[in-house]
C-alpha cells in the first residue's frame, strides 16, 4: 500500500466540478491535493474522483464494512451512504456501533444513517425496536450523517408521532432525510416530500420517478442483486442529470466481485449519455446533496480519486482513498482485518407437522412474486390437498413458504407462494428484510424443516437442501455476514444459489428474492412472523380467500 507522504501524479483530470478535462498533475501531501498543476501535456490514464454508492445495505454484501471495503475499492469505489437498518432491525445501536466501528479498520469512506424504521412496521417481530428518543440521540452524533430511508410513508401520511418526532429531530439537525415510497403518487406523495424527506431509490417506472422529480426529490437510481431499475430509469439521465444518483441498495457478494458502481456509469456511458452528467451521478450529486468530505479533485480536497485506462471502458487502474492506494489492477491492497460475531438467535427447532396447514375447502391467496422486483401480486388459487392438509403443488409452482420467528420460539407462519419454480428441495434464509426471520419456501414440509433446522442450527445463514444433499453459508454475524473472507463468501453463496437452481428455482437471485417476501412496505402481499400481510391496507389477512 502507498503510504508516500508526499507523491505526484499526472495524466488526464477529469474536473467534475468545472465541467472539464485537462492534461496535469496532482501533488498529493499525506491524505489532502496540495496542488494541481496543468500542463501541456500529460499521460494518456484518466484521473478522477472515485465511485460513491449513494445507498447501500453493507449488511446485503453479507461480508462485514472492513471486508466490504477491500471487495469494493477494486471497482473505483471509495465510499457508500449506508443504511445499517438490517443489524439495527437485530441488535439496535449496539449493531449499528459494531458497523461504524468494523468500517473505521479499512482506508474507504463509510456514511452511515440512523435507521429511521425499526422495526419497519408493528406487524413483524424485531430484535430492537429505535424509536423517536434513540433517533434523537443517534442524530446528535458526528458519525451518524442522515436519516435513513423512510419506509413507514403511510405512518408519514397519517401524521403518526413517532414518525413526526424523527424527521423533525433530522431536520433539526440539518441531517438530509432519505425516502423509501413506492407507489405513492398525486397528494401522498407531495405531503410525503413536504414532511422533508428529499429522495427515493424506490421508483418502479419512469412516471413515478417524473413526478417525484418535478416536485423537487432526487432519484437514485438502483441496480442491485434483487432490484433492478437501470433500465427503466435511465432516460431520466437526459433532462434531470443533477437529480440523479447511483446505487445498488442491495449487493450479494457474488455481485460484489464481478463490479460495483463502475458497472452502472459504463452501461450509461454505452447508451449514449453525456460523461460529466454521468460521472456527477456517480460521485458528486452525492457530495452535494449528503454534505460529504469525499475528495472531488480540488486543491485541498481528501485525496480520493481513481486512475482509469480511459472513460470508454473505464478499467479501474488505481484506487486512492485519503492518499493511499487502496487497490491496483482489480487487485485490493489493504489487509484483512479480524472481525467478531456478534448475534441475537433464539428460534427452535421445528418438524414437519409444525408446518402442517388444515383444508377449510377454501380457495388461498397465493404471492405472486417477480423476478428483479421487490413489488408482488396476488392471486387466487385453488390448493392442493393431501391428508386433509394443504401442501406444495410443484407442478403449478404453488410452494408453501414459512417465515420463523428468531428472536424468541413461536410457532411458524405460514403462507403460499407462486413463480419460486422449485421442483425439489427448499431453500431458507435468515436475511429476510427488514426484520430477519427465518424465510423459507419448498417443496414439502420435510424439505422445509430441515432446511429451517440447519439455519437454526447455525444461528443463521443461508441453505439450498434436499433429504440427500445441501449447501449452506453460515452467517455467524447476526445472521447476516459472514466472518470468512469475501471471495469465500462469494463462493459459498454460488454454491447454494448453484444448488437452488438445480432444485428449479427459476429466479435470476433467489436468496435475495426471498428475502424481499417478508418485507411489509413493499406492495402487495407478504408474509412476516405473525401472519399474512396485505400491503395495499396496511393490515393483516386470512389466508382463505
């Protein structure tokens, strides 16, 4: 690793700030730009500010902020706005204190929130729940630099006072508000902006990102290992450069290694779009908006920045964050650093007839889930029955899915899934947002349980099982990273994706896809510990149709 305290280098700066490229050198003094010089020649490596992702769950990466960093930095990545909602939702400050603290041990720029709905709804079980004191507290802090993503808009919408409470101890503190509002148009969405909450990284299709643009809001425009809304709202890109952002929300570590933020600005630059607009998008819109000391190549600025062959095909050279290279030809340059578990799991064991669902001679309503979208449907169907009790029907893709309380025993919620495709097997998963149950889908309820068991048995993780094989990562950090290193991380987690789609699952990510059919603010219908979820009324609902 450069640790030089005084270094040079020269080539082609790319000046975000001015709108220019220019032929200079950078003098770097310990971790600030001393001085830029332009000359009238210079090298043909391009020079400029490196990638931020403008939302992320670290916790997705399933890799602790210390191993993240070395993953990401290979990419031009040198800082994430992240929302540590996924540990707080299982051990509340004291997880979101173990972030900070994991993000301090590697040379990368972590910014991290203050989770402004956990749980995210009454209707889940969580480990912790941080309501409008914690915020206030958690605002007050100089590490904490935002309120993180509003999930709760109809609690907004109805003008609940905890919900109140919080984004006016946010705005107190001059903290920017993230926004979190699906679907929300016309009236709800202009209270729901006016309450503050200034972006949104959840727009489905470009007329709701239209409308949330015109009044004001940016638009982060997310391409993780579940959601994928590049495609549909890039033309924003055109006409609305200076509201847009990138990020990945959620990022599996198998995604983590092949590419990061580096990925979204080369497929905008293949379309067509204008360089400085989309570099903004990837690092200085969210300078701006989130108040940042990332270095922007100015005099006086952190030295982070990255070297890149040329800005066609933006092969990553070199990575600096505060004057150190960080990493080199896709190759990361800082040390491991050691990492503690730290957990909360107390489910049980279960067996089969925990999971047996009596026939009332009823139709059910089944989740009709989408691949690369975290939004559901719901249909109508009518069951399959064996013994008198309602089970799997591989052969319509109608799977029973489960979801496990983890913080305490009780007895397993039970649902109906559809467009899963397992044909054998079962898979389960104990990263199941935003409260992190166990969430479980298969083909039988002894294929279910036993999968279920051996995530209980590890106090977490992720499993792809049959009665004759499995494959399984273990997640010993509350359930939701891994101690290992990220390329081992990476190849466990292919493992069990490999095996769950030799089972039939026909989805791009299964884990990550399952994860999202626990998660209650999400249109239309969901399953949490305590039962069936109808999105659409906030409320709970009967399996029977």
């Amino acid at each position: 690793m450069k640790n030089d305290n005084t270094f040079s280098l020269s080539g082609q700066i790319i000046d975000l700030v001015h709108s220019r490229i220019f032929p200079g050198r950078i003098t770097v003094n310990d971790s600030k730009i001393t001085e830029i010089e332009e000359l009238p020649v210079a090298e043909q490596r391009y020079i400029m500010p490196g990638f931020i992702d403008a939302h992320i769950h670290i916790e997705s990466s399933m890799v602790p902020p210390s191993e993240f960093a070395r993953m990401a930095v290979c990419h031009g990545t040198v800082a994430t706005v992240s929302d540590p909602h996924e540990i707080a939702n299982v051990m509340g400050v004291e997880g979101i204190d173990y972030m900070i603290r994991s993000g301090k041990r590697g040379h990368f720029k972590f910014y991290f929130g203050a989770p402004s709905c956990v749980p995210a709804t009454p209707f889940e079980t969580s480990g912790f729940t941080l309501d409008a004191q914690a915020i206030e507290a958690l605002m007050t802090r100089d590490d904490i630099y935002y309120l993180s993503e509003m999930m709760n808009y109809p609690g907004v919408l109805s003008d609940d006072s905890d919900i109140l409470k919080k984004l006016e101890a946010a705005k107190r503190h001059g903290k920017p508000i993230d926004g979190h509002a699906p679907m929300v148009t016309g009236d709800d969405i202009k209270k729901y902006i006016a309450s503050g909450i200034s972006t949104d990284h959840e727009c489905y299709a470009i007329e709701d990102a239209l409308e949330k643009v015109h009044l004001g809001m940016k638009i982060l425009i997310r391409e993780g290992s579940a959601a994928k809304n590049f495609d549909v709202l890039i033309p924003l890109m055109a006409q609305y450069p200076e509201q847009l952002m990138f990020c990945s929300d959620d990022k599996h570590p198998n995604d983590l290694i092949k590419g990061h933020i580096n990925l979204l600005v080369k497929r905008a630059l293949q379309k067509g779009y204008k360089l400085m607009d989309v570099l903004r998008a990837a690092s200085l819109n969210a300078v701006r908006h989130y108040h940042l000391d990332v270095g922007m190549l100015q005099t006086g600025d952190d030295a982070d920045f990255i070297v890149v062959d040329n800005p066609t095909d933006l092969n990553v050279l070199q990575t600096y964050v505060k004057g150190r290279l960080v990493a080199e030809n896709g190759v990361s340059l800082m040390p491991r650093r050691k990492e503690e578990a730290c957990n909360n799991f107390h489910a049980t064991t279960i067996t089969p007839e925990d999971l047996q669902v009596p026939d009332e001679g009823k139709r059910i309503k089944v989740i009709a889930c989408m691949d690369g979208n975290l939004i559901t449907n719901t249909i109508i169907a009518t069951p399959k029955v064996v013994e008198g009790n309602l089970v799997s029907d591989t052969s319509r893709d109608i799977l029973k899915m489960v979801v496990l309380n983890r913080y305490t025993p009780a007895k397993p919620a039970i649902g109906f899934i559809n467009n899963i495709g397992l044909k054998r097997g079962a898979i389960a998963t104990s990263v199941s947002n935003d409260s992190h149950n166990i969430v479980a889908v298969g083909c039988s309820d002894e294929d279910i349980a036993r999968a279920i068991n051996l995530l209980v048995y590890t106090k977490g993780g992720m499993v792809a099982c049959s009665e004759t094989e499995f494959a399984l990562l273990p997640l010993p950090i509350a359930g939701l990273m891994s101690l290992e290193e990220g390329s081992r991380v990476a190849e466990d987690y292919e493992r069990a994706d490999k095996l769950a789609h030799e089972f039939g699952c026909t989805l791009y990510s299964p884990f990550m896809t399952l994860s999202f059919m626990a998660l209650l603010v999400i249109p239309e219908l969901k399953l949490s510990d305590k039962g069936l979820f109808d999105v659409t009324q906030f409320s709970f609902t009967s399996l029977t149709a």
